[in-house]
C-alpha cells in the first residue's frame, strides 16, 4: 500500500503566496529604510546631546513595543471577539507597569 501524494496546489494560490511574501519583505525592509533615513536627518539637525536623549526614548519605545504588541497579536489570533484581545491587552498592559 502506497501513500499517495497530496494534489498540487491550485496556481493561482501559489502567485497569491508569492505576492504575500513580497509585500511583507517590502514592508519590513521599507520601514527599516525609513528609520534609517529619519536618524540620518535627526543626527543632521539636532546636537549630539539632543540626539542622544532621542535615541534613548527610542530604544526604550521599541523595547516596550515588543512585549506589548506580542501579547495583542497572540490575543488577536487567539481570541474570536475583538473585545477579548483588547481585554487581554489591558490585562498585559497593567501586569508590565507593576514590575
């Protein structure tokens, strides 16, 4: 008795995958482009002291955002109701301010 293999998929699921995937890597690379850009010209304008302190509310912006939109993404997935994810982001909002 032989496994047989599954049917190929349809082409036109293929080219909707393959577009999928070029808009993700466009929009990934294009907002690292963007950031890269907006601290060129911040570095430009601003004095090393100012540009300093930017920096550091943005890195500490970006490290915030991780633990925030991984818990609502989860939630997102998860949850059917839009209403139980935004429950469940409340509930890791408050839980990361206690620490």
């Amino acid at each position: 008795m032989t496994a047989s293999s599954p049917p190929p998929a349809p082409e036109w699921t293929r080219a909707a995958a393959v577009r999928s995937v070029l808009w993700i890597a466009v929009d990934r690379w294009g907002t690292r482009l963007m950031s890269l850009l907006t601290l060129v010209v911040l570095a430009r304008l601003l004095v090393p002291a100012d540009f300093g302190v930017i920096a550091l509310a943005t890195l500490f912006i970006s490290f915030v955002n991780v633990f925030v939109d991984y818990g609502f993404s989860s939630a997102l997935i998860q949850r059917r109701e839009l209403r139980a994810a935004i429950a469940m982001l409340r509930r890791s909002a408050v839980a990361g301010r206690e620490r």
